[in-house]
C-alpha cells in the first residue's frame, strides 16, 4: 500500500474455557505520513515507523490478548510534527506529550524515538527506551500494566554538548493510558541543583576528554533498530 508494507499473520485456536491466540506483526520502514493525509490531506504530520510485535496468549476472549499475553514489542520511528490528534493511541499521546518535556527547544529536531519491551502476563517491561533529538539522548526505564492500563516512565535527558547553568530533569510519566501525568519529582530537583553548582569543575573536564554524541543521532537511529528488522524474514518461525 502507498507507504510501504506490513505484514500481520493472526493465530486463533478456540477451547472449551479459553481461546489462544498469537499476534506477530513486522513493518520496515512505513510512511505512516501517508496515511495520515488520507485522514487529514492539511496535515503536517509525517514520518517512518517500523514495528515488531510477536505475542501469545490464552484469554477467555481474543480482545485480551494483550492483558495476558507474553512476548515481545519493539518500534521504532522517526517522526516529523508527530501530533496524537490524528493518530489517539495512547502509546502515541504519551510520546506526543514526553518529547516537548525532555527538550522544549523549538529549534531542536526529533531524530528518532526507540523502544524495546518484553511483555509477561500482560506486563509490559523495557529491554531499551531511547529518544534522540538535535540537543539531547534520552535514555529510560518504565513499564504498562494491561491489567490495571497503568502505565510508569521515568526518563533521564542528557545534552549532547555540555553547558554551563544548563541542566534538563529526569521526567517521570505515570497514571492510566488514557489519564496520566507528566512531571518531575523533588530529588530530581535537589540532585540537578547539586550539578548547577558542581557544573564549573566537571563541564570543562568533560568538554575535553568527554565523547558527544553526533547531533543527527546516526550512530543509535541508524542502527539500534536493525537487529529486531533483520528478524523479518523469520515471520514463520
């Protein structure tokens, strides 16, 4: 289809109390901007996203193959004026809402958002949470509870060049997938004003001896995602 293509494979295997079912889906590399015209042909929103998703379970319905299933979930995309509007997933309204958190500058460019996860029992855990923009990486942990659609984030934002008097907080994420919170906590705080105040003594050390990160993000957005993508022609096993 125009964008690109996807393959989903669905297993269904019905039983006397409970029916199993198997999710496996993998797009490369998909102009989701595309699609978003068709819904919307004024929008600005466009990008590249690739998806891999392999989940088993057994439910007494197949709509909660999520809530207990087990497996894994793994995207990656490169988004241009990601907005939730057009897309109201809540995995895209927490994206949507975390990038202007952890770099706010209207200069910056978002080069690519990455996340890794296994699921057990409908809990949803990070293997790898990684955000890159032209100022900043951003590295995190957090977890989905499909049970309960709880959702906990907590990610660290680092300059790519380091500055004097310049210091992003750790951003926590929490409450429902359709309710939550974004914000910063009172020991994020208390240990980022410890490094204003550090900053004279390991700012110049780090500028000399330090390694930056490329501000187009070519060594994690061209490559963090390969291995899941290399998967691809093993869909049937």
């Amino acid at each position: 289809m125009p964008g690109g293509s996807a393959t989903l494979r669905l297993g269904y295997k019905p039983g006397d109390k409970s029916v199993g079912a198997s999710l496996r889906v993998l797009v490369n590399h998909f102009d989701y901007g595309i699609l978003a015209r068709r819904i919307d042909p004024e929008t600005e929103m466009r990008g590249i996203l690739s998806l891999d998703v392999d989940v088993r379970a057994h439910a007494e319905h197949i709509s909660e193959l999520l809530r207990h299933g087990k497996g894994q979930i793994d995207f990656a995309v490169w988004p241009e004026n990601l907005k939730s509007g057009h897309l109201d997933i809540w995995a895209v309204n927490v994206l949507t809402a975390l990038l202007p958190a952890v770099d706010a500058s209207s200069a910056s460019k978002v080069n690519c958002a990455i996340g890794r996860f296994v699921l057990i029992d409908g809990r949803l855990s990070e293997r790898t949470i990684l955000i890159d923009t032209s100022r900043m990486r951003v590295t995190g942990k957090g977890q989905a509870d499909f049970h309960a659609e709880d959702i906990f984030l907590y990610v660290q934002p680092r300059a790519k060049t380091p500055q004097f008097l310049s210091f992003p907080l750790p951003i926590e994420v929490s409450g429902k997938f359709t309710d939550f919170h974004v914000g910063v906590t009172a020991a994020d705080v208390l240990e980022t004003v410890v490094q204003f105040a550090t900053s004279a003594i390991w700012v110049p050390i780090e500028t000399l001896f330090g390694t930056q990160a490329p501000s187009d993000g070519h060594d994690v957005c061209a490559f963090e995602f390969k291995q899941g993508i290399n998967d691809a022609n093993a869909l049937g096993k």
